[in-house]
C-alpha cells in the first residue's frame, strides 16, 4: 500500500471514530514522513478523542510549526484551551 493509500485508511478510521485503530497507522507514517506536518493534526486527534491531552496538544504544536498555514492545527490547539 502507498503512502497515501495507507493515510486515506487513517482518515477514514478516524472519521468512523475508530482512534484506536487509527493511531499506529498514523504513528507509522509519521516515522516514514516526520516533516509531513497534517499527520500532526491527524494525530493530534486521535490522541484528543483518546483522551491523551498531552500527546494531542503536542501534536497539534507540531502541526503548526511544521504547516504554518495549515488553520486546522491552529483550530484545533484552540479547542483543547
């Protein structure tokens, strides 16, 4: 499988709320692609649905370094305050 196949599968885990199931594939292509910087944001929420407040706002800070104009990272640091 890609690279985009194996992130599609990742977002379609998380839109059926499945985190669990998400959060390794998305670890997995965070390794493969650490400047890939909406892989933060997509990690970001598995960790916030999970309930690990700490791993989600440093993900999100990472997104938002990484994809500065990327406003989902932005947004979403501003719903864990």
């Amino acid at each position: 499988m890609t690279y985009a196949e194996t992130y599609n599968e990742a977002i379609n885990l998380l839109c059926d709320s499945k985190f669990n199931e998400a959060l390794p594939i998305l670890e997995k292509l965070r390794d493969a692609n650490p400047a890939f910087g909406r892989i933060y944001n997509e990690l970001g929420v598995a960790h916030l649905n999970l309930g690990n407040f700490q791993d989600a706002f440093n993900a999100f800070q990472t997104n938002v370094f990484l994809s500065p104009f990327d406003a989902m990272g932005y947004q979403n640091l501003g719903v864990m305050m």
